[in-house]
C-alpha cells in the first residue's frame, strides 16, 4: 500500500511516500497504527495527523479499498 506523507511528517520519516504491506490494513486506524510503528519517529505527531483515501478526507473508521492511496499530514493553521 502506498503511503504519501506531507509536511513535518515527511520530514520525520525522512521520505514522501512509503509502501507498508497492504495485509489486514483495512481502515485508516490501522494504517496509521501500522505506520506509527514503523516510524516510532512520527509519535508525537502520529495522533494529529489527518488522514486522505484517495485524495478524500478520511477518518478512522474509513475502509481502504485495494489499491488506493492513503496520505497523513498535519493540520495547518493559517494567519
């Protein structure tokens, strides 16, 4: 499965996009969890990301289907 990642959390996990194993990542929840234990670097920043499914906001509970891609990134404040 195809991960992009933006922002700081590219920076931590030191690329943009990132293939973790497409078996039993299902939802976002468990991407998520997938990712934040293979990069514990993302940690603190792990809980806030918000998430897309093939360029559409997702949440937690959202269902991957095969083949899509899935991209974290932090919320952004504007001034």
């Amino acid at each position: 499965m195809s991960v992009r990642l933006f922002a700081r959390a590219r920076d931590l996990a030191g690329a943009d996009r990132l293939e973790l194993p497409a078996d039993r990542l299902t939802t976002v929840a468990a991407v998520r969890a997938a990712l934040l234990a293979r990069y514990p670097q993302l940690g603190p920043l792990g809980p806030h990301l918000l998430a897309a499914v093939n360029s559409a906001y997702a949440d937690e509970q959202t269902t991957i289907p095969a083949g899509s891609e899935v991209a974290f990134f932090p919320p952004v404040s504007g001034g």
